[in-house]
C-alpha cells in the first residue's frame, strides 16, 4: 500500500503511517488505520484509497440507543434536494412545497489537494480527493440529512461540472445509488422543474469521467510546469492547459503588431451631379468611388499615382455603364449562446466576461416579483447550443404576432446553427423563460446591471424568431476613359427584427455609410464632375484581443467550454501576464517571458490545436467513446518527456522590476514596481533589507477640482474602477466616471467621461462632444507650484 499520511495526535502533527492497513468501520466507512512512524501512537485516517478495492465491505450492524431502540429502525422519511447555491435552493423550495426539504452545497464540496499533485500517475491516474475544511461542517450536516431522507434528489447543473458535483455528493456522505434520483432542468420555473422531478434518471458516469479528466488534466500541467516556472522565472508563476493558450493567442497577437510595417495607399472619391433638372441641387449630387483602372482593382500607393490618375480624370466625361438595383436581406441573429452572450455584452454593454456570468447567474437562479413569486428569469447561462424549445418558439410567435404583425413572424420557425464544434449536451440557448416578461415590467424588481443584461437577452431571442430585415440596395457603375467609378448605397426597406434588437454601433456605422444618395439614373446617362477627392492611407496592424474577440477565438479554435472562458480571462489577469487597458488585453513583460519559455519547452502542449483535440477528446468520454485513463494515458507520455527535457534545458530568466523614477523614503532606494500575490504594489529595491511598500495607483494626468492633487484611478473590492485625490483621505473627492484633462469650455469645470462620444462638465452640466475637445495642456500640480 502506499504511503498514507495522518495527523498523530501525541506528535501535534502530520506523521506518515508505519504499516497501512485499509480498513472499513462497522457503520461501512473506509479508512486507514496504523502507527506512527516517529512515536509509535495509534492513527486513523477516513477516506478512500485504492487498497480497499480487494478489502470486502462489511454489513451495517444496527446500533442500540440506551433506550433500547435501534437506530436502523428508525423509518426514513421525507425527500431531500440538493443544489448548488441558497438562492437556487430558495427558488426550487417555493415551487417544490412541503415534503421536500432542499439543501446547498454552495458549490463543490471535495476536490483534489491543494497542498500536492494528489493524482497517482503510476496508478491510471487515480485522483485523491478531500473536503475541505470550510466544507466539513456542511458535508457533515448534510450526511445526516441524507441518512434520514427516503428519496434524495440531486439538482445540481445540467453540465458536466454539474455531473461531478452531484457524484461527489454521493460520494462525500455515502449516499446509496438505490436511493438517488438525478435531475435536470434549463430553467428554474414551476412547470420546468416538475416535469424534470417528474422524469428523474441516474447520476451519468461518462459524464462526470470526462469532467474528472479535465480537472486530471488542469492539475497535472499545472503542478508539474508551474514549480518549474517558480525557480527559472518567479515565485508565484503558473501554467495552465488552456490559460497558456490563450496567453499564447495573446502575445501572438503582440508579436504581429510589432512586426506589422505600415504601408501607404490612396483612395480617390469623385463627387458628381445627375443632369436631370427636376431635381434640386443637393439630390442631384452624389459621390462615387475610384474602383478599376483599365479593368484592375484600383491601386494607388502613393501621392503621386494619386495626382496623376486625379489629373487624368479632370478632363475626362462621365458616363453611366451599368444600373443595378435589388435587395438585400440582414437575418435575424441565432439566441445566445455562452460565448455569443459574453460577446455582446462586452461591446453593447462594457461587461467584462466574468461580471456577465455572475449577473446571468442571478437572472438563471431566481429574482422575486411584484407577485412575490420567485423565478428563474432566463434559461441556464452554461451552454454552446443555440437549439429552443418548441413551446418556447410556439410562446415566442405568438407574442410577435400579438406585438408586432404577421408580417414580422416567419412562415415557419427558424432554426439556427451553431458556430461551437460540437455542442455539449443537449442544452438550449440562452433565452427568458417567459417571453411575456417584458424588461420594462421588471425594472423595479431588477438592478440596474441585471435589468441591462435581461434586456439584451430577451430583445435577442425575440429577434432570434422573427423575419429579416429587408434593404433596397442600388449600385451605380460610371466610366470615364479608361477607369471604373462606383456608387453604391441602400436604405432600410423593413425593419424586421430590426424593430426590437437594434443594430450595434458598428452595424449602425456600416448602415450609415451605405446610405447614400443616389439620384435616379439610367445606363447612357451623363454625369457631371464636380469634384475630385484624394485621401492618403496606412495600412492598420490587427488589433488587439479584447475579452470578448479573445472568446470568440477560442470558440473558433474549439478551446474550453462556456463554464470556462470568463476563469481563463480571469486567471491570465490575476497572474498578471496580461493587463486591459482600453479594453484591450496587452501582454506584460512577465507574460512574454512566460509564453516564450512554454512555447520553446512545451510546443506540442501549448499549442490551440492539440488542445482543441483534447477537448474532443472530452466529448468522446462523456459521449462514451473513449475511456478516460487512455486520454490521460496518451497526454502523459509525451508531456512526461517534454517536462523532463525542460528540467535539464529551461534557462532561468530574470524578469526585472520597473524602476518608477522615484527614491524611497526611508533609505533612498530606488522605487520599483513589483506583481505580488494581490497585483501591483511599489517597494523599495533593496528589499529585504528595507521593507518600505505602498500600494499602487495609476496616475491619470488630471488635478484634482478641490485640492490640485493627482487625480488616481482605484479599484472597489470587486474590482470597479473609481477615481479619487492622492491626496485621500484629507481630500475625499472621487467619481465613477473617468476625469479628463481638458477644461469645460464653458465653464472651465472639471470633465468626466459621460459615455463612448460624449463627455459632461461636473459643474455646468454641459455636455460636449469627445472628437469636438481640444488638445488638453499640461496641468501643473499644487506642489510643482509651489516649489516654482
């Protein structure tokens, strides 16, 4: 038997066991039971171990009560439901009613050790699994709230994760399969949960093997390479199966920035006139695009191709060689999907992937009414599949015809496809449970964030079911000698499901350029020019990852699943391999030196198409395809090889702290920026000799309205940025919006950020628009002039 490890209560402290021996207790309970090693005290030790396999389970003896009754006699009564979370449990109670008493495991309740690998790679990979000590209390309760129940339910989620933890569940407090019933619902209404408490099954193995594979996974690169990166780079590294892929995405990205090299071209515009006099001047006139020379695409890369072809143009007449009009037809969008969901909130609503999840979460798991009646407003928030119920879509038509017309409800039901490899499960999209439930009804009952992301849902899956939008489209083509000149342009004919999901900002700038005038005109018809328009530009590099670009990648690629993109953002961040600013994800210095070191030692692991691979392998095991061990098998062999030729290989890389240009002010040492466990702080460099630290705040280059200090952006502890005086707390001004360094024009009063085009003077109130602002000028602070 392997080495077992137990606390000896003689020595006070963890001792390893002298002659293990795996033993079960009367009651039916593994455990471990032996000596010692350094005292020779007695140790007993709970849990499972591989060494009971061949150890036969003895019957449960009845135990007497000093007033002479069993406690094997006691009748069970009763049925008891478990779920994840108090306010899932608070929701399903109120529909469930009396005979049913339901229980949270606030989330897991066993996992693997933190404190080691906890996975025996000499022994198909079998896991080692604890509860935690924050756990015990409710694992312990909830055994005996088991014990006593004659029927239990496991309702946690309908994923894989969800799987796991209702496996761990039984096995954590001995539950008998013979009295578990496994149940799964997509949302949390009245009728969804008693048609899924009306069709229970059992607890699916595949399922949770491929979950338990995951987490096999995630723990053996990560506590095999991370060490590894502690002494060649810096403490508190780490690497992860798919959180340094997505950081290898990243710093990918950066390198083609830096590589990009500009390139110069030209466009040439020519404005025109119809000669058609019915006409007033402004609907006459009309501007098309430079688009062939001598039947080639146009291409113009400097100002003196550009001058020349404008010149040649001047004297040339204009005629027009083609007329083409028609339509054209935007479909409705297909219902969220996890991804999509995270996607759009980032764009339309500034959500970061992490705060779209928690708010989905308390939409899925239940809001209270006016009514009083608690419900689960939306579907559950987990999935890739953009499938809908049929009485969801029956619901659906009828509340469009109601609503809007006939005419906005397709003949038949639309079906759409997913864009994710393969749709775990057999979830639905991301829709509201009740499509009656119109946002503007529940504002008073939602906050602000819930009521915006509840919007946004709703609106989409409304639109998700209705016709397309139609446009009129017409595209002019005229000659002048030798080159080709085009007018193109449509306008909104109906409005489709265009009437209740707006277009996003881009669809409306890209709506707004093609809407141009075009005057009625035939082929043979002669223009007028009158003017020509030279314009010079550069070539733009890709840009950067934003949160939601970087999941759609990952979707693309077949990387994670939905339960998994907001914690690999999130984690890439808390590393601080990665920084956003503006929205956009920059790789830091350490994340580069990261990235280079796995991609040169662990190339065929680090890599988006093996795991892509992985995932289907996944797929495979909950399907029932594959067995798990021989996944980890084939993983393990090759990784095993590369870590071991990393260990001898991998150079240590000094990765050197940012001097911030100042002295500190106990020894005159120099400042340095330094990552620590919680982000940055600032230290002194001669650590540890000197221990001087001050927390770190970025500098926005704007004084402060009431004392002239450096205006600083701060963080809550959830993580929203404010802004607030250096100078705090003799100073306690602050803002949630963004100061800015220019001056109200108005007033001279201080402006904040009011949204993405317009900014607000906290004084006059005046708003202004952002591209309308002059250059800000160099602000001085109250100590530069003092010591001018």
């Amino acid at each position: 038997m392997e080495s077992v490890i137990a606390y000896c209560v003689k020595c006070k402290t963890k001792r390893e066991m002298t002659e293990p021996e795996a033993v079960y207790t009367s009651a039916g309970t593994p455990g471990t039971r032996g000596t010692c090693s350094v005292c020779g005290t007695k140790m007993f030790k709970m849990g499972y171990t591989p060494a009971h396999d061949g150890v036969p389970k003895p019957e449960k003896v009845k135990r007497t009560r000093k007033n002479g009754k069993s406690n094997g006699s006691r009748p069970r009564k009763g049925k008891l439901v478990i779920v994840e979370s108090p306010a899932k449990a608070r929701t399903i109670g109120k529909f469930l009613g009396r005979g049913y008493t339901v229980k949270a495991s606030v989330g897991h309740i066993r996992d693997l050790l933190r404190s080691q690998l906890s996975v025996d790679v000499e022994n198909n990979f079998a896991p080692k699994y604890r509860v935690p000590n924050e756990k015990r209390p409710l694992v312990k309760e909830l055994t005996k709230d088991v014990a006593a129940a004659k029927e239990i339910y496991l309702a946690t989620d309908a994923d894989r994760e969800g799987e796991a933890i209702a496996w761990h569940l039984m096995e954590a407090t001995g539950m008998e399969p013979e009295r578990v019933r496994r149940v799964v619902f997509h949302e949390i209404t009245k009728d969804a949960i008693a048609d899924a408490f009306a069709h229970p099954r059992s607890v699916n193995l595949n399922r949770v093997n491929a979950q338990q594979a995951r987490r096999i996974l995630d723990r053996l690169v990560g506590y095999k390479i991370s060490p590894l990166l502690w002494k060649r780079v810096r403490s508190r590294t780490s690497a992860g199966r798919v959180q340094s892929v997505a950081l290898r995405l990243i710093c990918e990205r950066e390198d083609e920035i830096n590589e990009f090299v500009a390139e110069e071209y030209w466009s040439i515009d020519a404005k025109l006139a119809s000669r058609d006099e019915s006409l007033s001047s402004d609907k006459r006139q009309f501007v098309a695009k430079l688009v062939q020379i001598a039947g080639k695409p146009a291409k113009l890369h400097n100002q003196a191709e550009a001058e020349a072809v404008v010149k040649a143009l001047e004297s040339l007449p204009y005629r027009v060689s083609n007329v083409k009009s028609g339509e054209r037809r935007r479909n409705a969008p297909a219902p969220f999907t996890t991804s999509t969901l995270q996607q759009e909130a980032s764009r339309r609503l500034g959500f970061g992937t992490r705060k779209t999840m928690r708010i989905a979460q308390q939409l899925y798991e239940g809001v209270e009414l006016h009514s009083g009646e608690r419900v689960g407003l939306i579907t559950y928030m987990r999935t890739d599949s953009t499938n809908v119920a049929k009485q969801a879509q029956q619901d659906a038509r009828a509340f469009i015809a109601k609503k809007y017309g006939d005419n906005y409800l397709p003949a038949k039901p639309p079906r759409h496809k997913t864009r994710a490899r393969k749709a775990q499960e057999a979830h639905e999209a991301i829709r509201p449970t009740r499509v009656q439930r119109m946002p503007a009804e529940l504002r008073s009952v939602l906050s602000r964030d819930q009521y915006r992301l509840y919007t946004l849902i709703w609106s989409r899956f409304v639109a998700s079911q209705m016709v397309a939008a139609v446009y009129r489209t017409m595209r002019v083509d005229i000659t002048a000698g030798e080159y080709l000149l085009r007018a193109s342009g449509s306008i909104l004919k109906f409005n489709g499901f265009l009437s209740v999901y707006e277009a996003s900002a881009a669809e409306k700038a890209s709506d707004a350029a093609e809407s141009v005038n075009i005057p009625p005109l035939e082929k043979g018809d002669v223009v007028d020019l009158l003017d020509l328009l030279s314009e010079q530009h550069f070539t733009q590099p890709p840009p950067r990852y934003s949160e939601a670009s970087l999941v759609k990648t990952l979707e693309e690629f077949g990387i994670g699943r939905p339960s998994t993109y907001a914690p690999i953002i999130s984690t890439i961040q808390e590393r601080g391999y990665v920084e956003r600013a503006d929205k956009r994800l920059h790789p830091t210095d350490l994340g580069l030196v990261v990235n280079n070191l796995l991609v040169e030692y662990f190339p065929g692991i680090i890599n988006a198409d093996f795991t892509a691979h992985l995932e289907e392998d996944l797929d495979k095991i909950a399907d029932g395809e594959r067995d798990w061990v021989s996944v980890l098998e084939e993983f393990y062999k090759p990784f095993d090889v590369a870590l071991r030729a990393a260990e001898e290989n991998m150079p240590k890389v000094e990765v050197g702290d940012t001097p911030i240009g100042e002295a500190c002010p106990k020894d005159g040492g120099e400042l340095v920026l330094k990552f620590g466990r919680f982000g940055k702080f600032i230290a002194c460099s001669n650590f540890p000799e000197c221990r001087y630290t001050r927390p770190y705040v970025e500098k926005i280059g704007v004084l402060c309205p009431e004392d002239g200090g450096e205006l600083v952006a701060r963080k809550t502890k959830k993580g929203r940025t404010f802004y607030g005086c250096s100078n705090y707390p003799e100073c306690d001004w602050t803002s949630w919006k963004r100061p800015l360094p220019n001056p109200c024009p108005d007033c001279g009063g201080l402006l904040v950020v009011q949204s993405k085009k317009a900014a607000q003077c906290t004084v006059c109130r005046h708003r202004f628009d952002l591209d309308s602002l002059p250059a800000p000028e160099k602000q001085t602070t109250a100590e530069e002039t003092s010591a001018a």
